[in-house]
C-alpha cells in the first residue's frame, strides 16, 4: 500500500508552497484543516484510552 500523505502534512505543504495555494480552494483547504483537526483529536482519545 502507498504511503500517502496525511490531511495535516497535505495543509502544511499547501502552507509551504504558494503555487499549491493558488491551486486548491477555500472549501477544500477548509475540509482538510476539519481532517486534520479530527485525526489529530482521534490520536489524542486513542492515548487516553489505552493509558
């Protein structure tokens, strides 16, 4: 299986590169902030839960 990139390393390349910010739109950036976001809370429960 590929290694793919995850929402939060694809907002912090598009944060990186101005020629991808010219690509991408304002909904779009804004559902990958809402992805990372999630994933990141998602990491934070996992390590409660198994503390």
């Amino acid at each position: 299986m590929p290694n793919l990139a995850t929402p939060a390393e694809m907002v912090e390349d598009i944060l990186a590169y101005p020629v991808l910010q010219s690509r991408i739109s304002a909904d779009a950036f804004i559902g990958l902030l809402m992805m990372a976001n999630m994933s990141e809370k998602e990491k934070a429960n996992c390590g409660e839960q198994s503390a």
